[in-house]
C-alpha cells in the first residue's frame, strides 16, 4: 500500500485541514500573537538588552523588585536580556506567520480566485438584492458595454448578459500585505539568528579587530569578520565654548589581510562606517593613556583607568614614579582631553595643576605631560535581515496602496426592450454610485431610456 493513501496520512491530511489550518487563520489567534510581539518588543526596547549579569544585578535587585516581581533572575531566566533571539520569542514570529500564511491560502486566495471569475445574473429576482440598481428601456446592451470600457472596465458578454469589473488589484492587494508580513517576520528571524553586536573600546592610533562580542546569535559565526580589521587613526573630541563635548569623531580605516587600506571614514555619532554587512557606531569615548616625561627622561607612555566615582561624573587616573626605584611618585587625574590635570601626593593632597603639553614641579623633579591619548568607544552590529524587512517595508506600502483600490463588478440582464443593470463595490461606494449614474446618464436616448417610475437605486 502507498505510504500516502494510507489512513494514516489521510487521517493527517484530515486533521491538518479540518482542524489545525482553520485555527491557524482563526483572526482572533493572529490579534493575540500581534499583541503578544509587540508586548515583548517593547520589553525588548525598555529593557537594555545585551548588559553583563552585574549591570542587571545592579539596576534590577531582588529587595525591592521592579513591579513586585522583577528581579535580575526572573529577567535573567526567561531572556530577556536578549529578547529578540530567545526561542520563545522566534517561536511566537514563526506561528504568527504560519497563521498569516493560513489566512491567505484559506481567504485571500479564494477571494482573489471568486474576484476573478465571471459570472452571470440572468434573471431579474437577482439585481434586487444588489446595493446599486436600475431598469431602463434598451434595445441593445452594446452601449452599456462601451461606456464601461470607456471607464476601464473589462467587459464579459454572453447571450443577453453582461458582466464588467474594475479593480481586481485591490483584491491583490491583501495577498502582497501577508507577503510583506512574512518577509518582515523572515527578515527578523534571519537576523536574530546570524546577527551579532559588538562594543571595543580601541586607543587612538591603535588596529583591532571585532572580539569583544556582547550578544550574537546561533549562526553568526559566519558574520564575524576574520580577512579584515580596523585602524583607529585618530580620534579625537570638538568642544563648545563653554567647555562640553560637541560632538566626538573617530577617523577609522578598514584594512585587508595585507594591511593595506580598502576603506576610510570620519564618523560621529549618527554617522557611521559600513562595511561587508558590518556597521560600526561611534558610541563612547575615553582616555586610554598618558605620555610624559621626569626631567630628562625620555617620554614613556603610562595607561590611565577610569575609576569609580559613585556617579558623580567620569574620571581617568593613573600614578607617575618620580624616582628611580619607583619608591615615590604622584597621582594624576584628568576629566577629559583638554581640561585640566590634576596631580595628588600619596596623602590625597592636591599639589599641583598641570594641562597637556605643559610642565610643572612635584617632588623636585619636573614632570612635563606631553600628551593624552583618547580611546574611541565603538559598538558594531551586523544583522544581515535588514535588507530582507526594508525590502518587507517596501512591499507592505505597495500592498496598503494597492488594497485601497475599489473593487466594481457591474452586472447587465436585457430582457425584450428592457435592461436590467446592477453593481456593487467593496469600498468608495458613493464614488460609486456617482460613476454609475454617469455611465446610465451618458447612454444616448436613441439607444436606452430611463424612466423615473422604474428607476431604482438603493444603497
């Protein structure tokens, strides 16, 4: 016996249309889902997504938890830290869009296959129950025919009947919408699957490549640049004169496996480089380090940390030796890369002020600070979906566009010296009626007389 007439694929078969597809394109199970994905994208928006476990442990404490039970476990345990690639989440966009496709093969398409088939009214009785209606005196419907192709109108004939309908995009127009849909679900699934987000935070002056990855997906191996890395150039701060930051820039340089350059951009925030599928967003800023130099030493370069300061602003600092045998030395502290350096002694006492490219006396010994070298702060995502939901966005316009053309069907009956002609539309129906009106006014009176006690039209 043939494996696909067994009873048991036919019970399948059975079950799967009778039961599981009407579900799937039950209306109100596709408002939930809806509902349900936009719930948790804007949990996805207000909660920061991709932050170490201590960021959470911090913001999100058991005592007190955020609404009573929102604690950095409970947040931790169900994902979403990372909304967008959780299984449940990808879940809920692959059955929303299995319901989309339900709905299109189970009405769309029908609807679309009833729209396009003529068919012929051809008794009386049945232009009663049309919404637009009219009996007029006519010895032919040939007139009636050419002033509706006159209005675009694509005229069927047969006998003593006649059919004419205009609009069948707008029947298409729903189907390119679901399509659209799913594209913009394929696009999203494919980028929480292949995608990954990145943060370095890379001195002037310096090459990296992409390492230090936050948040990626199951596939994004194959995204992770290995053939190419980036040059910091320059970076470098523009203030305004009131002493704040402007605007910070990072001049970067795309460099091949030979290390020769392939790409160069200046950006800034809002301003990014793209490359091979991957963007880097200049994000944050810092001070990687400090070179100076004791009497007359040669300039060497000594790193400076952040330290934490409580909130109370961001401060770099680093300790200078001021004798040979690193038996003594100073503090020294700097805000940003043009104000004003302070210099503490082992005690915590402020002893001196010094800005770059200046010198001062500590400890009886010149210090001369020559430069601060800045750290541009970079995060770089790849989501190689992108293209595919701009493209989804694209078609949905197309397809909200297209579902806003009315669809007409006119439908003519002539019987001996009469003619009975109906129609009906899906939207714009006093446009309609207008049209249909012109078109019965327009017929010659040689040809077609319309009396006033036999006119009808009811809306």
């Amino acid at each position: 016996m043939n494996a696909s007439n067994s009873p048991k694929s036919a019970s399948l078969r059975s079950f799967f249309r009778q039961e599981l597809l009407p579900l799937l394109a039950n209306l109100r199970l596709a408002i939930v889902l809806l509902l349900t994905i936009a719930l948790f994208s804007i949990s996805g928006t207000v909660l920061e997504q991709g932050q170490p476990v201590t960021y959470y442990q911090a913001n999100y404490p058991e005592h007190p938890a955020l609404f009573g039970f929102l604690t950095w476990k409970v947040l931790l345990a169900i994902g979403l830290d990372h909304v967008y690639r959780t299984w449940w989440f990808l879940a809920l966009l692959i059955l929303f869009g299995a319901s989309l496709t339900a709905c299109t093969f189970t009405r769309q398409f029908p609807a679309l296959k009833a729209a396009r088939h003529w068919k012929f009214y051809d008794q009386p009785r049945q232009y009663e129950k049309l919404a637009l209606s009219a009996e007029l005196e006519s010895e032919s419907l040939q007139p009636l025919a050419e002033w509706l192709q006159r209005r675009n109108y694509r005229v069927f004939q047969a006998d003593n009947t006649l059919y004419a309908r205009k609009g069948i995009v707008g029947r298409i127009g729903p189907i390119v919408v679901h399509a659209s849909m799913l594209l913009i679900l394929l696009g999203a699934i494919w980028g929480a699957l292949t995608g990954f987000f990145a943060q370095e935070m890379v001195p002037s002056g310096s090459t990296f490549q992409i390492k230090n990855i936050v948040d990626a997906g199951p596939w994004a191996e194959r995204q992770l640049p290995k053939d190419w890395a980036v040059r910091v150039n320059r970076f470098w701060i523009d203030y305004t004169p009131e002493g704040s930051i402007d605007q910070f820039y990072s001049d970067l340089s795309v460099l091949n496996s030979q290390g020769q350059e392939v790409k160069r951009k200046t950006i800034h925030v809002n301003e990014p480089l793209r490359y091979r599928g991957v963007t880097l967003y200049q994000a944050d800023w810092g001070i990687s380090a400090l070179r100076v130099h004791v009497n007359n030493s040669p300039t060497f370069q000594l790193p400076m940390a952040q330290l934490d300061t409580n909130g109370n602003g961001r401060i770099w600092g680093t300790w200078i030796p001021t004798k040979t045998d690193l038996s003594a030395g100073v503090s020294l502290l700097a805000r940003d890369l043009q104000g004003m350096l302070l210099i503490y002694d082992p005690a915590g006492k402020l002893i001196s002020t010094v800005r770059s490219g200046m010198s001062t006396e500590v400890n009886g010994v010149t210090l001369a600070v020559s430069d601060l070298i800045g750290s541009t702060g970079l995060q770089i995502k790849a989501d190689p979906g992108v293209p595919i939901v701009y493209a989804g966005f694209g078609l949905l316009m197309v397809g909200v566009v297209m579902s806003y053309v009315s669809h007409s069907q006119v439908w003519a009956l002539q019987e001996h010296n009469r003619i009975y002609v109906g129609g009906r539309t899906n939207r714009a129906q006093v446009v309609f009626e207008r049209e249909m009106i012109e078109i019965l006014d327009g017929i010659k009176p040689s040809d077609a007389v319309a009396h006033p006690e036999v006119l009808s039209i009811e809306v």
